[in-house]
C-alpha cells in the first residue's frame, strides 16, 4: 500500500448522456482511479451499467477501473466484468456462498480482488481473508444510491481494519466509499483509508471543476 492518497472518483454521479467524456475528463483531472458501482436491483434496490458499458469505456482511459459489484450472486458475472476491462473488482461477502472461491475466480482472471463491508456488515465476515486480497473497501452509507450522507460511525471500523492490515504487514489499500466530501475526507484518512471514492463532491462542487475538487479531497 501506497501512503500517497488516490482518488477514485465515482462515475454515478456523471452525466451518463456523455459518459465517455467524462471518464475522459477524470483522467485529465487527474484521477487515480475510476469508480464504477454495479447494482443489479436485488443485491441492493438499485440498477445501474452492466458490463458492455464497461467495454465500451476500456478504450477511452488507461486508468484503473474500480469496480464495485453490488450484485447476487456475484460470481456468475465475475467473468464479464474481468473481460470488460475490469482492474480491481470488489465483492461483498453477503453476496456468495463460498467467499474463498469468490476471490479464486477473480484471481484466476488476474485482477485484484476488493472485498466491502457494507455499514452494519461485521469485520469478521473478511478478516480471514485479509492476506488473500488486495482491498478492503469501508462503505460509509448503506449502497445502493449516490448523494447520500456520511456515516461517521464507520471510522472506528476503518481504523480497527487499517490496524488488522498493519499488524500483519499486508499490503493491503483501504478504500472508503459514501458521502464523502471536503468536510469528513480528512477524517476518513485519519482513519487509515488511502483511497477515496467521491461522486457528488467530485462532479458538483466548485461548479464542477474536477481537477480542482480531486486535489481539495487528496489534500485536505
């Protein structure tokens, strides 16, 4: 892990008429990553893009593509999303019978493998597998729908997280996903997140100067 901050900014909050350019505008912004959510309208009471819009957007961007899947059962899909152009794909453990397999079938795609906790999942659902992964990522709403507020009661299990990972000197990011703004980032990596997944605040605030609002959110 890096203790440089990246920002990973969500494209929910894009405008999904111009899609392309946005992710175009990201890279120009300097992003680190890009942020897609996946919802499937059962795992969580939302739907959002599916794998050929993924495909579509591989070419336009060299940066990582961040992709969260909020999707039951998860691994029939961990495929698609591998040969979309998928970097890291993050998972929650609610979503499969089996997480150890679930962590397999992306590896053998050769992508990292995230796993997320949803506000009230419990850290025992991942700590076992904390040296089989690459990230941890700490959602700070309930998923399912951008905008919403902070929940700062996650940061105690961002820092008891961060603190499993530094004890057994993996290498391991921790990401942090919901509400976050110019107000609580500083908080949120006080915690020990490195990376740091913002929509709203990326797209809208400053008039939606991105390359300002991404420098704000890495360096306040």
């Amino acid at each position: 892990m890096s203790g440089l901050i990246k920002i990973s900014p969500s494209i929910l909050s894009a405008d999904f008429s111009k899609l392309g350019n946005e992710v175009i505008s990201l890279e120009k912004a300097g992003a680190d990553y890009i942020h897609i959510d996946v919802m499937d309208g059962h795992f969580v009471p939302n739907l959002t893009i599916g794998p050929e819009v993924i495909k579509k957007l591989r070419p336009l961007t060299k940066k990582i593509f961040d992709v969260h899947l909020m999707i039951s059962p998860v691994d029939n899909f961990v495929k698609e999303f591998a040969n979309a152009g998928a970097d890291i794909i993050t998972f929650h453990p609610e979503a499969t019978t089996d997480v150890s397999k679930t962590i397999k079938l992306i590896r053998d795609q050769n992508k990292q493998v995230g796993i997320s906790l949803k506000p009230k999942s419990k850290i025992d659902l991942i700590q076992n597998y904390l040296k089989d992964i690459d990230l941890v990522l700490i959602m700070s709403v309930e998923p399912g729908f951008g905008g919403q507020k902070f929940m700062p009661e996650v940061l105690e299990k961002t820092k008891t997280i961060r603190d499993l990972i530094n004890k057994q000197n993996l290498n391991v990011d921790v990401e942090i996903d919901g509400g976050i703004n110019f107000e609580n980032c500083a908080e949120a990596k006080n915690a020990g997140a490195n990376i740091l997944v913002s929509g709203s605040t990326v797209f809208k605030e400053n008039k939606g100067d991105l390359k300002k609002n991404i420098e704000i959110l890495r360096n306040n």
